[in-house]
C-alpha cells in the first residue's frame, strides 16, 4: 500500500469519527453549553495528549511551537464561530457553510500559494459541497449575521487544513498536534472565563460524551489528520473530509434514530463521487521520510 493510500484511509477515518461526534456533541448540549463543551474538549485531549508525548514536547524546538500555536489558534477560532454563527442562524444552514471550506482549499491555495488547481479537484469540491446542500440545506431565503459569522468559520478550516499541509512536513506531528491542542485549549478557557462559564455542573451526567469528543473525536481524530495530511494535498484532504456528513447521517440514524430520506442518499452519493473523481486520479506520490522515523519518546 503506498504512503498516499495510508493517509486517504487515515483521513477516512477520520471523517467516521467526526461524524460520530455529531451525535455526540448533540447529546453534550443537553448538559452544558457550546463554550463550556469545546473548552473541556481541547482540555482534556491536551492532558492526555500532554502525558503521552511529554518527551516530544521537550525537545521540540521554537518552529515547532509556532506552528503549533498558529494552528491551535485557527483551529479554535473555527469552531468559535461556528458556535456563535449557530445561535444566529440554522443548524442545516450552519453545517452547509461549515463545510463551504471544501470549496475553498483549492482557491485559497490558488490564490496565495501558487497552487495549481486542477479539473477533477474543482469537479470533486463542487460534487462534494453540493452533496453536502442536498443533505443539510433546507432553507436559505437570505443571508444573515449567523451565515457570516459560519462563512468566517469555513474559512478557518480552510486556512487549518491548508497550514497543516505546510507545516507537518518535516515535523514531529506528535508535538504538533499537541501544542496545536493545548494552544485551543487556553483559548477556549479564556473565552469561558470571559462569558463566566467556567463553572461546571457537579452530576456526572454527560460527562461520558465529554470523554469521547475529547479523547476519540479531538486528541485521535486531530493525530490521525495531521499524520495524514503528510501523504495528501490540501485540496484532496478537503474533499475526502467532506465524507464527514455522510457518516454524520448514519451515526444520526443509527443512534438517535433518524430517518434516512432519499434526498439524504442523493446528497451522500454526489459527495462519495466528489471523493472518487480525486481519489481515482493517479498522482505523484510525495512522501515524507521523517514520519516512519519519528518515534514516541516517554
């Protein structure tokens, strides 16, 4: 299997487990609030993650923090505006300009980094977003201040996804991620201690899908993207996330018993084709030689 196969399969995975986390996310919000959830979310993935690669965190250099700083700052400004975008518009809206940032990797990186965009790139971003509409989009009579505030957001997962692109090679990812981490985390407690939600209730109640988001959708899925996106274009890692509404369906209707319509199907069968028109295109394969030396130091 080559290196580029690994990281589609890992950046796959990925997606089952962001999609999962909708569900998740939607049975936290019945116990805390949306600040207080993605504050303990970087938090507790940053003390885990922080245990783990103590020793990688040690003997990182300076390049290394600032990269990680930088990315841990877009990352969580992603998800702040998606949150407060949320109070200001709706959920189908919100999750379609979410994932708008499929559409922008490849303009993005066009524009200020020379990249070349290429055919099936444009055909497989513009199947994937319109996949994404079918399923999630059902009104959008006008723009308003919510719809903006989640453009911005799309926008600083596009930048995420393009800056870890250019930042993981040649790096340890393991003190990468982590420092990208623990950079979301501090934010995040800041933001909470501003808007005086710090607080936590006592009862043990949702705290269980805390530990999930926390350990399985941020600390794994954010070590698995960032390993993946080693061996993956920025364009090709945006699309193949995009898979993360259609497993977002079926966890929906798996867990909370949802009903799977036939414009939900469509929806998943154009973005699964979006995915296929850039995966079954050969390319070049550029492998990073440092990640099959980089080992976990205690």
């Amino acid at each position: 299997m080559t290196d580029r196969r690994k990281g589609q399969i890992g950046l796959i995975f990925v997606t089952m487990i962001w999609g999962s986390g909708f569900v998740v996310s939607a049975i936290s919000l019945d116990y805390f609030s949306p600040y207080q959830i993605l504050t303990m979310r970087f938090l507790l993935a940053f003390i885990l993650m922080g245990a783990l690669f103590f020793g990688q965190l040690k003997h990182a250099n300076k390049q290394t923090y600032l990269k990680g700083i930088g990315l841990g700052t877009i990352l969580y400004l992603a998800f702040l505006f998606q949150t407060v975008g949320l109070v200001y518009t709706t959920p189908s809206k919100n999750a379609f300009l979410t994932a708008f940032n499929v559409v922008l990797v490849p303009f993005i990186g066009a524009l200020f980094f020379r990249k070349k965009v290429t055919a099936p790139a444009i055909i497989g971003a513009l199947l994937s977003i319109s996949g994404i509409a079918v399923i999630s989009l059902t009104d959008f009579h006008s723009v308003n201040f919510g719809d903006m505030l989640t453009l911005l957001c799309a926008l600083f997962f596009a930048l995420q996804i393009i800056f870890t692109n250019r930042f993981v090679l040649g790096e340890n990812i393991y003190a990468l991620t982590t420092i990208q981490i623990g950079t979301a985390a501090v934010l995040g407690m800041i933001v909470s201690l501003v808007r005086g939600e710090f607080l936590l209730p006592v009862a043990g109640e949702g705290y269980f899908s805390i530990f999930y988001l926390g350990t399985v959708s941020t600390m794994l899925g954010f070590l698995i993207q960032t390993a993946s996106q080693q061996f993956t274009k920025e364009t090709e890692t945006a699309i193949i996330l995009s898979l993360e509404a259609v497993f977002g369906m079926i966890a929906s209707a798996l867990f909370l018993k949802e009903a799977i319509t036939l414009r939900m199907l469509i929806g998943a069968a154009l973005i699964l084709t979006g995915v296929l028109v850039v995966e079954l295109k050969p390319k070049q394969e550029k492998v990073n030689p440092t990640f099959r030396d980089q080992d976990i130091q205690g």
